[in-house]
C-alpha cells in the first residue's frame, strides 16, 4: 500500500499544474479552485487502480480533471451556487504582471463553454490535437475547426473592452 501511496503522490506532484488549470478554469475563486482540486485528487485516488496505461499518465489526468470539473458545473447549474467558506491562508496569492495577465486570459477563457473551455485548456497545455481529439471525444478535424473559432471569440474578447 505505501508503495501505490507514493507513486499516486508522485504522479500527483508532477501533474500539480494540469489539475490546478483545469480547477483555475471552472472556478470563480479560490475557494472553489481548492474543492475542485480536492475532488480531482480524490477521483484520481479512486481511478488509480484501473489505470491500464493504455494512454499517458497526463493524458488520464487531463480527462479526469475536466470531466470532475464538467461534473461539478452541472451540479451548480442544478442546484445553484455554493457558499463559500472562508479559509486563513490564501494557497494561489500571487501578484506579479504576468500572474496577471494570465488570470485575464483565463477570465475570457471562463466566459467559453465547456467544451470551448476545455479544448482551450488542452491547447494551452500544448497536447497535439490527436490527444485533445481522444480527451474530449470529438475528432482531430472538429478539434482544429473548434480551435480557430474559440481563437476568434478570445480575440474578439480582447478587442472589446467589456471583457
């Protein structure tokens, strides 16, 4: 058991900044970035078991981020927004330039939809459209189509001062 505890934590901590994107991407604050984040590692602990390895480590961690997050933005949807708790430490605190330039970009990227979103996020996290097209289930022609057009909306987005 101490053995799968340590390559689960390994595994974990190389893939730390996929799950806090994809967490980051379907929150509103911090608050809930950190209770997505918990039940993507408690998903992942689940799954671990059955993963085969019949595709990457990073890919599973990918599919498993999104579809809990996915999951968890229907249950708001369906029974309205939780109520945040507030905690004494701040995990994501930081104010340098380019933390916020990143947070505007994912703000726009929040305005997407779901699957937007989580093409985006792939893209970001520079996967080929081969393994996007095999984490969200569409082919590798509809993900570049839907790549050009989220492309046009963000720089619509960029161009309109509202955003």
């Amino acid at each position: 058991m101490e053995n799968k505890e340590k390559e689960f934590e390994t595994i974990v901590r190389e893939n730390k900044s996929t799950i806090y994107t994809v967490c980051y991407m379907f929150s509103k604050d911090n608050d809930e970035v950190n209770d997505l984040f918990q039940e993507v590692l408690i998903n992942l602990w689940n799954g671990f078991d059955n993963f085969r390895g019949e595709s990457k480590v990073g890919t599973w961690i990918w599919r498993v981020a999104l579809n809990t997050c996915i999951s968890d933005e229907r249950k708001k949807r369906r029974h309205g927004e939780k109520v945040s708790l507030e905690m004494a430490s701040d995990l994501f605190a930081d104010d340098d330039h380019d933390t916020k330039q990143i947070q505007q970009l994912y703000g726009r990227i929040n305005r997407l939809d779901l699957m937007e979103r989580a093409i985006v996020l792939l893209w970001l996290d520079n996967l080929s459209y081969d393994e996007i097209a095999a984490i969200v289930g569409i082919t590798v022609k509809n993900v570049s189509v839907k790549l050009l057009r989220i492309k046009q909306k963000l720089i619509q987005m960029s161009n309109n001062k509202d955003y």
